[in-house]
C-alpha cells in the first residue's frame, strides 16, 4: 500500500492531489482526442459538400448540365452582368476563369451580380490549377481592395468544348467559419467539464481517504 501510495504521490505531494491531477489528466487526453476527430470529421464533410456544389458549378460553366441544374438556393437565378461563363446558377463571391494558350483570359469573381477583375497573383494560383477535374485549394486575395489579406478557395479545372480551360472557384470561408466556431464551443464546453471534473474528483478522493 505504502509502494502504491509512493508511485502516486511523487514529490511528496498529497494522494488526493495526485488521485485528482490523474483523473484530469485522463478526462484531458480524452476531450483533446474527442475534440480534434470532431473537428476532422466536420471539416471533412464541409468540404465534401463543398465540392459537390463546386462541380456542380463547373459542369453548368462548360455546359455539361443544363442552366439551373443541381441549383442551390443561396445562388442566383440569372448570371451576373458581364459574366464570361455563363454561371447559371453561381453565387456570390464565385471566381471564374477562363485560360488559352495557357494564358488567363479573363479572371472575376462575382460581386453584388457582376464580376470584378481579380489580381496577378490570383491569376497565377489560377494557371497552377491541375486540369484534371478535382477539387484544389488555392489563396485568393480578400474582395476588399484595400485590404492584402488572402482567403482560400476550392478551384475545379476542366476543358470545354472549344478547347479553353474553364476554373471556377468557390470559397472555403463558410467551412472555416463553421470549423471554428465548433473548436471554440468544444472549448468551451471541455474546459468546464475540465473544471468540473476537478471538483467532482478532488471531492470524492478526499471522502474516499477520509480527508
């Protein structure tokens, strides 16, 4: 019992302390490992559904779907004023791109329903888009002109019919977004339980040991 009582209090700290600091340090190591498959898994399907929605996009962009098609109803019904894709059914803040020759073309995004040129640097992420009909991430800098902050995108490149690469792009902020904010209440909430578990664990050692 004495060996027992040694191995769990080292430093000649009391056996309600050591008791209490391994019961934490065990309901620690599980919401750390509870926490982060939550945030994996919630990512994960995010973005799978994120990219079902960029496909859908992109087959409507080079035509291989019907104006409309596998529309969802946050997008618009009409495309923007001076689109050069024909983004029926494209949303807000949706990038398009158009390349030839391996030149960029045209590059826009699509804001309150018209495209605005993108910048060089987005233009060049846009030319390192493999052709290969999957899913991409890229940094796209912020809608905001005055602002150098960057923001990542999923981008699909496929050829249409003519010959010319179509790149459409949509943004991942709402993953982010939605990511974030459940790492921030999984703090929160763990972080209480931690609390609690530690006056839950401290009172029943010390019950337990008569102290």
């Amino acid at each position: 019992m004495s060996r027992l009582r040694d191995a769990l209090s080292p430093g000649g700290w009391p056996l309600h302390r050591s008791l209490t600091a391994i019961v934490l340090a065990v309901t620690a190591a599980s919401l750390i490992v509870i926490a982060v498959l939550s945030v994996i898994g919630l990512r994960t399907y995010l973005d799978r559904q994120l990219d079902q929605q960029l496909t859908g996009v992109v087959d409507r962009a080079i035509g291989n779907r019907p104006p409309g098609g596998g529309q969802s109803g946050n997008t618009t019904t009409t495309p923007p004023t001076g689109s050069p894709l024909g983004f029926i059914g494209a949303g807000e803040d949706t990038l398009g791109a158009l390349i030839e020759n391996g030149v960029v073309t045209r590059a826009d995004r699509i804001q309150e329903r018209t495209y605005t040129s993108v910048d060089a640097g987005t233009q060049q992420a846009i030319l390192g888009v493999r052709v290969d009909g999957h899913a991409h991430t890229i940094s796209v800098r912020s809608a905001d002109s005055t602002s150098s902050s960057r923001s990542p995108y999923r981008v699909m490149a496929q050829v249409r019919a003519d010959g010319k690469v179509v790149v459409v792009g949509l943004p991942r902020s709402g993953v982010d977004a939605a990511v974030g904010q459940l790492a921030l209440i999984i703090t929160v909430v763990s972080l209480a339980g931690l609390l609690l578990a530690g006056i839950a664990g401290t009172a029943i050692v010390r019950r337990t040991s008569g102290r």
